[in-house]
C-alpha cells in the first residue's frame, strides 16, 4: 500500500492512499513523531525531540507526497519526512490497519492428541528451529522440547535462547522434586491442582519450563488447560460468571519466613479490546476472597464455574514427562498441574525457570514474526 | 476488638464484637478458610483443601463463640477455628476494617528542602536502620542513602537488603556514565527530561537505585518530581486531562539490535479505588500514540498539561549526587531526570540497579510496617 497524495487542512494531514483510502494524521503528531537525527537519536532507539517544544497547534507550512513519502515542512524550516510503510503501520484512522488476529488455537485436551514439539537441537541451532518453538508457544501456549541433554541446570540455556531468565524468591533455577523443608506444595509428592505459577506478584511470570532429568517414580502425570479455552466457554456457558471473573480483583499471597508477597487480580483478565489476555488462577494460594457480602455468593459460584472447567476431563490433557523432556508454556494462558506420586517408588527430578512476557514478544519480533515489524524510525 | 458471639442464619454467619458490630461470613468462605493441618499445610503456604470439594450450599452444623474463638462445626464432621484478630482483618463487612491510608506525603520542591537520607551502615547493619529506610521510600518515594562505600558493585547489596534484584535488558548491574556504543541516553552525557524507566515494559521497575562513585564533571544535577504530587494537581486544575490520562492506554517502546521491547499502559494509573497507583512516563520512549482522530487532539493536550506540571520549578527537585550517596526512588510514583554534563570537565559514574514492587511491599510486611500483618493462617 503505497501512498499517493497528502492535503494539509487546519488540524490535520488528510493523507490518500492507492487503493482510495484516506488515513488522517494531525500535524503536532507529525511533528513529534519526526524521526531525523535532531529529533531521535541515530543510534539509540529513543526520541531526543523534547515533545513540550513543540506547540499544540503547530501546522505543518507543506506538505508533498514524493515517491510515496510524505515530506513535511515547518514554520521553522524544519523538515520531516515519512515513508508509506511506517505510516500505514502507525496509522490511526479506524479500520486503516487490518486487526490482525491474534495467531492463537484453542484447544481442549483431544486437541493436544498431537501435542506440539521441538527439537532441542534444531531450537539452539538455527533462528528457524527457535522460531518453530515460539510460534507453537504463541499459537497453542505450550511446546514440548525433546531431546534436550539431561544435565542439571540445561534448562537455562534454552531459556536464554529467548532472553535474560526472570528470578523469583525461589531463585533463578529451581528443582522439583519432593524434598523435605519444602517451601512449596510443587516440592513434595502431592497433587497439584491446575494453576499459573506465581500469582501473588503484580505480573506472573510469562513462561514457564519444566525440564525433566529422571523420572523413575509411580504417578506423577502432568497436567496441562488452555486456560483462553476454558474462559472462551465461560463466556459462552456462562457470562454472568464471566463477568464476574473479568472484573473482580482476586487476592493471592504467598507468605513464607523469608517472603510476603500479595497482589490481586482478575482471575480472566482482558485486554483493553476485551480479548483474553491472562488467568490468574491457584486454588493453593487464593486468600480470603473480600467483596461485599451481597456479591460473595456469586463471586464464589463464579469461581467454582471456573474451577469446574478447568478441572474437567474435555479440557485436561495428561501427559507423563520422559528424562529430556522440557515442557514450555505460556504461564498467563496455560494452567499447569501433576498428579500426586509415590516418591519410595524411584526419584522425580524435574528443574525449572521463567521468562516475563515481554521478552517472549520482544524476541518474537526480532525474528520477524511479530507486528510492528517495522522499526520506530519512520525513515 | 474481640469477637463475642457468632449467629448461624441460613447463607452465612452473622458475628457479634464486643464494639457492637457485626461482620457476615459466608459459610462457604469459612469452610474455605480453614486453617487445620487438613486444609492448610502445616509448613508450607498454602491451601491443600481442594476448594472444589467444598459444596457452595454448604452450611455449618453449629457455631459458638468462646475466649474470641470462633469454633465452626461442619455436617461432615469437620471442625474449624477461627481467631478474633484473624476475623477481623479478613471481615469482608462494608466499614468493618478501618481504612488505612496510604503513608503517603506527597511533595513539591521545596517540601524537601530536607531531602529524606539514611546512613548506609545503619540500614546494611540492622532491621531498624533498614526500616526507617524503607518508610522514607514509602512515604516519599524517595531516600537518599549517605556514605555509601565507592565500590562499584556495592548498590547490589544494599538492594538485596530488600530483596532480589530485577534483571532487565541492561543486565542486574548498569553504569551510568557517558560512553561510546550507548544504547541509552542514560549513558550519553545530554539532558534527562523526568521519566520513569523501563515504561516500555508491562511492570516498571518499582524501586530504582542509582549510586553516585566519582562526580567530578560540570553539570549533571539530578532532577527529581513526585508525579503523585503532579497527578493530584492534574485532578484538580485539569480534571479533563486527567480523564484522558487515567483511562487511555498510552504505547511505549524500546527497540534496539537485541530487544524489541513494547508495552501500553495508562500514564497515570488508578488502582481498583480510584487511588494513584503508578506513573509511567517517558518522552524519550513514547511510541506514536494511536487514539481515534476524533480524540488525538485531546490527548495530546491531556499528556501536554501533564508534562508542563512534571517539569515546573514547581515540583522539580535539584540535587547533585556526591560520591557515596545512593540515591533511591519509587519509580512507580517519582520520576528523574539530570542536567547535561561536560565529560570533559571529568568523569561521571553512578551505578544503578532495580528491584520489584512487590518486593519492596514483601519486605515492609516482613518487617510488620504494613498490613496484613498476621499470617494467611486464622488459628
């Protein structure tokens, strides 16, 4: 989409494009989003434009589109210029910019039946091997590397693949298994409900790996929910429960000798668009629910409505972990579990890490496969 | 306050206090909130009862108060106990708990004439020392900690006094200085505007360090504004604007060779009360905004009026670090900036590093400044 023509009116740059559309651009929005090299620096990726300088009212003195760049002049002489592509990306015209659903499958447990995997190798490998994981990462919330090498602490170099590891108060590396002094209920041998890890901090942390070493014991299958399938039916099942859940802050704490970590949050959580966006979700750590006592049955029946889904067979895939196993999964989407085990029966050892969201995303753009693609220079 | 008697009605529990109040408690909420080695683990922090056992209509056999203990028997069988401390900080009632206020001072320039200050042996070398710190951060959202040895490396220390430290894209550990291959305008020698930093991610760092070792150049002074202080006036003389500011979601970024960070967030950010709960601001990474034509004028004159009061002698503290201060800042609420500097005239080295909200807020309950208080246990 190449552009063809830009009008100057008072407050705006009507701009007209090859295939007859129009995409209005106000002149101080231009103008601050000038990207010479007196206005963003050249090399570091940030505006050196002090934006207060520029006058609200500015108005661009011309306007001229050049192969399909808009060239800008100002009251001072100062010249801008934007090329189509930067602009069609930050246009903000309704409907200009085509919604670009996001790449995201769905899915109950029959679904999984063929459940997504990488290759370790082919991830540490090659840009497209790391690529191949994050997109079933983003489309399912959930891939299983295989072949990884079962030695201690590998984990965090898969992790790293993507970006710098997200620590927490139970470390940077930390070891499943059943121990005694346990800290957490994931470190003895009993079932675990599905949840999302670390739920009572203001942002969970966006991806989980598990990484099996040895796994001798009887029971101890994983669990895994699509959580975005679950609050999809809600919706549909149930949209009273929905919105309850939607709107509701619900506490977590985690409250150990060495920590006191609270936060809340909706158990669904939506993005300002009214997409899914996260669950929050652990029966374990949920504190005392606090609304108004008209709206605590409710808010419980709610919950339970939930709880239910998750829990249910249509939705709960199974699998039993091998050594050199790393399941990696999107710990705002996808809920976790495991079912108790016998650990006299033989050990279980499995280690884990996290990386927050926004590193998965950054990297995600960086190999292309993201928008915006392009960079903030509208060169 | 202690509880005296307890009324079983049909859907909840009506208790009685020695104050003449009564607080409701579901039945359902009580047989959740059991604290029995049963229901909760006796070491570890969390709930074992599965929730989803719990039938939502469930309703107590008998209830009797005695010594402020509330004892529940259920149609199973099961008993729980319930202490009057316990009750009365989870008691849902409307006006039942008193509202705490925030232990906030908000600030102008001249307010801190007598800037908040810690010795750093006293807060490295006991709880009380460390307290009193972490109170100035919390009311003002600043402190600055004296006499800090000039090694470098030392402010991860005084960090880890807190907690553990937050990694991002310029590692645990950043020198602040003028340097070639910057990647920031933090390490270039030009003028700071007042921002927060990392806005371009979905948490901000909560709480900044930011450790002067040699300042021998011209110029450099750091700038810092309470943005609570500017948001409170924006309310008041603007309170369009704040509006505008509070509900839009404001597009930030950060792309380099190694990251592509991008995130959106409301520039000044209400909590669930309409309380403020955090700034996030950055001329330098704001990204082209994205609002509806129909409303990017406002917009542009909302984020204009905010910015002239972040900038107004008015609120904008001056300082210049001296070698051995550290100085220490809810980014969350108070923003930073510095003067340009001449490397020329000599070196300007400071050191900084990042630790979580959470974090911050885990340590003050740790330390019993800041409610809850008890333990998620109600024995």
């Amino acid at each position: 989409m190449n552009l063809v023509d830009a009008i100057g009116e008072p407050a705006l740059v009507r701009t007209v494009w090859d295939d007859g559309r129009t995409a209005r651009f106000h002149h101080v929005w231009l103008r601050d989003n000038c990207a010479c090299t007196e206005c963003r620096h050249p090399t570091i990726p940030e505006r050196t434009l002090d934006s207060i300088t520029v006058p609200l009212d500015i108005v661009a003195s011309s306007v001229a589109v050049t192969g399909g760049t808009l060239a800008v002049g100002w009251p001072d002489g100062h010249r801008s210029s934007f090329g189509s592509a930067w602009l069609a990306e930050h246009a903000y015209e309704p409907g200009f910019r085509p919604v670009v659903d996001e790449p995201r499958t769905l899915w109950r447990a029959a679904d999984l039946a063929a459940a997504p995997e990488s290759d370790y190798a082919q991830v540490m490998g090659s840009d497209e091997g790391l690529l191949g994981w994050l997109l079933q990462l983003r489309e399912f919330g959930v891939s299983f590397v295989r072949n990884t090498p079962t030695v201690p602490g590998t984990v965090i170099g898969l992790a790293e693949r993507i970006a710098f590891i997200r620590n927490s108060n139970f470390g940077l590396l930390w070891d499943v298994q059943s121990k005694p002094q346990a800290d957490s209920l994931a470190y003895t041998a009993v079932p675990l409900t599905p949840h999302t890890d670390l739920v009572s901090r203001t942002v969970q942390p966006g991806v989980q790996f598990l990484h099996c070493l040895v796994f001798e014991a009887t029971g101890g299958d994983s669990t895994l929910v699509d959580g975005f399938a679950c609050a999809d039916e809600l919706r549909r099942s149930d949209p009273a429960a929905f919105d309850v859940l939607t709107t509701t802050p619900i506490p977590y704490r985690y409250h150990s000798d060495d920590c006191d970590i609270a936060a809340r949050g909706p158990m669904i959580r939506l993005d300002p668009e009214g997409e899914l966006d996260e669950i929050r979700y652990s029966n374990a750590l949920m504190a005392p629910l606090a609304v108004d006592p008209d709206r605590m049955t409710e808010l419980y029946r709610s919950v339970r409505a939930f709880t239910s889904l998750l829990r249910s067979d249509e939705f709960t895939f199974r699998t039993r972990l091998d050594p050199g196993d790393v399941m990696t999964f999107d710990n705002h989407r996808v809920l976790h579990g495991r079912e108790s085990f016998d650990p006299q029966s033989g050990p279980r050892h499995l280690q884990g890490t996290y990386i927050d969201r926004d590193d998965l995303l950054s990297r995600l753009r960086l190999l292309g496969a993201l928008a915006p693609r392009s960079t903030t220079k509208p060169a």
